[in-house]
C-alpha cells in the first residue's frame, strides 16, 4: 500500500497569535513552534533561529510545559489542530 502523509500547515505556519493566547508563549518560543511544525528537527531548528541546541531544548521544556505535551510529535499534531 501506499501511504500519505498530509503536512500540517499546507503552506501556513502556526498563528502566533493564537499561540500566544491559548498558552502565553513567548514570541522565541513561537518561533521554535513554527520551525518544529516544518519538520524540523530540535537541531536543525536551533541552527535556524541561530540558537544553541541546549537553548532550544530550554525552549521547548518551556512549550511542553505550557501546552502539557511531552513529546515533538505530541507538540506538532496539537499546532497542527489549532
């Protein structure tokens, strides 16, 4: 069989706005958001925001915690339904 996989956002990011209400991120922690809902990885992420790997990874205990997921995947499909 074949598999698809339908990406997200088709084209759109996260609404930063939306983010920002629903759970009080931060606009660094907005844009590691967005990246991740790309498909990047945490890594590649933080080379695109020209932050550190460990910086990210702050970043994103803080988006777990905000948004009570505990996973990327987790995190992503939650972006993906607002």
């Amino acid at each position: 069989g074949i598999l698809f996989l339908k990406v997200p956002w088709e084209g759109r990011g996260p609404d930063g706005r939306k983010l920002r209400e629903a759970f009080r991120l931060h606009a660094s922690e907005i844009a590691l958001c967005e990246r991740l809902s790309e498909g990047l990885s945490i890594s590649d992420a933080a080379e695109a925001l020209s932050i550190t790997r460990g910086t990210a990874r702050q970043r994103l205990k803080a988006i777990f915690q905000k948004t009570g997921t505990h996973r990327q995947s987790e995190l992503v499909l939650l972006l993906s339904r607002l």
